[in-house]
C-alpha cells in the first residue's frame, strides 16, 4: 500500500521569465519562454516521492500531445501513475507562469482535464486511500471531488492533508477533519476576509484559522518560512536564507515534503520544519517539478 495518496491537477506550464510585469493595454517584448511539467497535485506527488515515500497519483490529462509525456515524467520521478487516465476531447491543464528577476510569480491556469475527476472516481480509489497513511490534495480539481476524497480519508482513518490552492470557500466539516490545513498568506487572507502579510500578522491570525474548524494549521510565509499552530500552541519556524531563483514549486515542495514526513511518523513540528527547508531548496532553481529537492538537497542547506 502507499504512504501517500495525492488527489490534484496535472499541467504542462508555461513560464515567462520577464524584466518587469506589462501595465494594461501594454505590450512587453523582452521575454523568456520555457515549458516546464506541472500541477500542483503532480509537483506535490513528485516531491514527496523524491523524498522516498511511497506515492500513488490520481489525476487526469488530456488526449492533446502534453499528457502522456507529463504522466511519464511522474512515472520516472517514482511516482505510481496507475489511476492517472486521458480523457477524450478534452485538453491537458496548462499554467501561464509570469516570473520577474526577483523569483516572484504571477500563474494563471487553465484546468482542462483537471475538472474531469469526478467524486465516482475518489469512490472508485476508496481502498487504495485507506491503505495510505496520508492523504494530500489541493483545489485545482472540483471541490466536491477534495470534500468526497477526506471523507473516504476519514473513513479510513488516513491523515487528511488539504493545500486550499487556490482558495475556496469549503465547508465546516470539511475542514474539521483536516491535520493539517496548508494555507499561505493570500489563501488565510482569503478565508478570513482581511489581509495576512508576514510572520506577525500570520501568527495573529492562526487562532481565527484554526477556530474555522482544522485540527491543525501551517501558514506558509514565504521567504521567512511557516507557522504552526495546533491546539494552544502557535510559533514560527524560519526559513534557511539561499538565493532566490523562481518561487514557483516552493508551496508544493513544503507539500510533499510535509506529507512525506508525515507518512514516516515524524511529529507534526518536525515535519514542518523539514518542509520549510525543502521550500527554500525549490527556490533555487528554475520551474516546479525540476526543481523539487533530494534529500541530498535539503541536507545541504
């Protein structure tokens, strides 16, 4: 059986490395073009599998000329690509990453066959989910389908990881059976109606987060690393400083590092931190997937 089960999207992005983002109506000349393979429910799966966990995929492509190459990559990288299927007349997901010399990114998705994974699909998968010991999915597919997929997880007993990625509205008792709930500054911003900027301000609001119902919380902050907050307990744990390259699979290294930890028994404080480390590793190379680490790499940090 696997350690972790990943429910999410799989994309063939593109990214546009730019002097400076254009103002509207504006056109800028003086881009980079590069193809990366994507997704945050691949890149997650990639990470943790790179970091030795035993990882089984659900996901869906297109019929297009990008699937069956993105599903391979996975396959290479250790990933079990077995409930991963192209879906007729349907293209693949495809990302539009813009990144400016400071590594910050702007993305915008198109999912395709991303909203082809339906809740039948997740009951379909229920045995193969209980037999994980963590469970991780994100919001790039159908809500309905990350709300059916923790119900089975809780069902089973499996630990339920959810990145709200992108953000969401979600219910209650969705959330309840989150440990933990994996949000940055712009989804907690999201769910709390106000703006959550930096390690104060994500420490302020971890309490209000974790009332929403989740038994447990990690805030990610960037460059100065996450927040944690279970039960009566919330404290930052930093980031190592390196040279930012691209931040685009930051967020879904600390992911699948976190899930790959968990799965290996680690407390959840210790996991965190091994996650933050494995964010700041991906920072130092260009596009996600490429630039998940080894455990080589984060050691080195």
């Amino acid at each position: 059986m696997a350690d972790v089960f990943v429910l999410g999207s799989i994309n063939q992005d593109f990214v546009l490395q730019v002097e400076r983002r254009p103002e509207p109506g504006e056109t800028v000349t003086d881009a980079d073009l590069a193809t990366h393979n994507g997704g945050k429910g691949a890149n997650q799966a990639a990470a943790a599998a790179l970091l030795g966990a035993d990882v089984v995929f659900l996901g869906r492509v297109g019929d297009d000329g990008f699937g069956e190459p993105l599903v391979e990559a996975l396959a290479d990288k250790g990933v079990d690509t077995s409930l991963v299927e192209a879906v007729p007349d349907t293209s693949t997901g495809t990302a539009f990453i813009t990144v400016t010399p400071d590594g910050e990114n702007e993305i915008t998705v198109a999912p395709g066959a991303n909203r082809s994974i339906t809740a039948g699909d997740v009951d379909a998968a229920s045995d193969t989910i209980g037999g994980a010991r963590v469970l991780v999915a994100q919001m790039e597919v159908q809500p309905e389908v990350v709300l059916r997929a923790v119900e089975v997880a809780a069902r089973h007993g499996t630990r339920a990881l959810v990145n709200l990625a992108p953000p969401f509205e979600v219910p209650r008792d969705l959330l309840e059976r989150l440990d933990p709930l994996v949000v940055n500054e712009h989804e907690a911003a999201f769910l709390l109606g106000r703006k959550v900027e930096g390690v104060d301000e994500a420490i302020s609001a971890a309490p209000e987060l974790l009332a929403l119902g989740p038994k447990s919380l990690v805030i990610t902050v960037g460059k100065e690393g996450a927040v944690l907050s279970e039960g009566e307990s919330t404290e930052h744990l930093p980031a190592p400083e390196v040279d930012v390259v691209d931040t685009t699979g930051a967020g879904d290294a600390f992911v699948g590092a976190l899930a790959a930890r968990l799965a290996d028994d680690a407390p959840l404080k210790d996991a965190v931190a091994y996650a933050v480390r494995a964010g700041a590793a991906a920072v130092t190379k260009e596009g996600a997937q490429g630039a998940l680490p080894t455990p080589a790499t984060i050691e080195a940090l």
